[in-house]
C-alpha cells in the first residue's frame, strides 16, 4: 500500500473559522510532510515531521499549526486564515532516515482550501 | 526560495514524439529527482539519480545529471496522451545534518501537452 490520504478533498472556510486537515498513511513511514501549492507554481514546503517530532518549519505564519498524534497522522489546524491562503495543501511521507536515494516523497491528492 | 528552474515552462508535442526538459539548480546536492503532477493533484514520483551517477533509465524515461553545470535533463520517450501533465524536479537541501528528513525544494516545472 503507497497510498497517503488526505481529507477533505475541498474546504471552503471564513476567515473566522477553525478547521483542520487530515493526513494518513500506512506505509510504516516515519516522516511526514506539508505542502503549500498555488496555482500553476510548484508545491513549496511548509513542515516536516521526523519520528512524531516537528524537525522543520519553514517560517510557516502561526495560523497554520501542525500535529502528528502518532506515526501514521499528521493533521494542519487553520485558524484566522486569509483569503491569500487559498491554494493545495499537499501532505507526504517518506523513510526518515536516509543515505543516497531513500528521501522518496509518496504524495496525497491533497485538500484544495478556499479562504472567503 | 525556488532551487530547481524547469525549462521550458511549456512544452506541446504530437504523441509519439520524444519530449525533453531541463532543470537547473543552485546548491550541493544529495540527489534528483523528478515529479509527475496530473491536474492539480498530488505528486508522483517517476525517477531519482544520485549525485555520483550521470545518466540513468526507467522505461521510456531518461534522466541525465551534470553536476558541473547544476542541471538535469528529463527525456520522455514516444510520448503517449496519459503523459499529459506537469513535471517537477526536485532536490533536497540538506537543512538538517546527519541525513535527517528533509523537505523537497521543487523547480517551477513543465507543462507537458501531448496532442493526440
């Protein structure tokens, strides 16, 4: 099974509002990953998660808080977005420790967000 | 900031004929890889080469790697309707020591249009 799955496909949300994406995988990987992609751009990372423990945050705004509650999830909490954060939030995993040639992302069909 | 710069950005092609792209990057890297993305999906990985190889194949894709130059080619080989997509490469740029896990830094990418 090479499968990520990310939940909901679509969400549209005030800028009000509090949800979350949902991210799982049962490939027995120990890395995870967030994304952010705008349209016709290339994803841009957001974080990386290493054995359940936040090891990269690319200066990602305080709205967009991640967790991982155990080695197969990973969730985003979006709170007080802005209309400028609509895009694909794109969610990975991958082996966490590699030499040459493991760092191999398995993507989800991510979750297209709508900030109104 | 964008490591990887796709070349060209657009690229429309008869099927059964042979497509190219290239990708140009900034810093050292650990290895290469390239990312197929159908519509606004998640990503697919198709091929990585490590820093020490300079050509490598898998099926009707060749992948090239000058290292001297930062560069890497991608040649699809008789070119089919389902190869209609974006191509993405991708290098990881070591944020972490030790050979943690690390985020990929994608190029701007190629639309690739095969023309039944």
């Amino acid at each position: 099974d090479t499968e990520v799955t990310q939940t909901p496909k679509h969400l549209v949300m005030g800028m009000t509002n509090k949800k979350s994406l949902k991210c799982e995988q049962h490939m027995g990987h120990r890395a995870m990953y967030w994304y952010k992609q705008k349209a016709k751009k290339p994803p841009e990372l957001m974080f990386v998660y290493s054995y359940e423990k936040l090891s990269i945050n690319e200066s990602v705004p305080s709205r967009f808080s991640p967790e991982c509650p155990n080695s197969s999830l990973l969730n985003l909490h979006l709170h007080a977005l802005q209309p400028e954060d609509s895009a694909l939030y794109l969610c990975a995993s991958s082996q966490a420790l590699f030499g040459f040639g493991k760092n191999i992302q398995y993507f989800g069909a991510g979750t297209r967000l709508s900030v109104l | 900031s964008q490591q990887g710069e796709e070349d060209p950005q657009a690229l429309s092609i008869q099927e059964g004929e042979n497509a190219t792209m290239n990708c140009s990057y900034k810093t050292s890297i650990n290895n290469l890889q390239w990312y197929r993305q159908n519509s606004g999906r998640g990503l697919v990985h198709l091929i990585l080469i490590r820093s020490n190889e300079r050509e490598k194949h898998s099926g009707r894709l060749r992948v090239t790697l000058d290292t001297s130059k930062k560069s890497s080619s991608l040649l699809i080989t008789a070119s089919r309707a389902a190869d209609t997509a974006s191509y993405f490469c991708a290098t990881d740029q070591k944020r972490l020591s030790g050979g943690g896990a690390d985020g990929l830094t994608f190029g701007k990418g190629t639309h690739l249009i095969i023309q039944p």
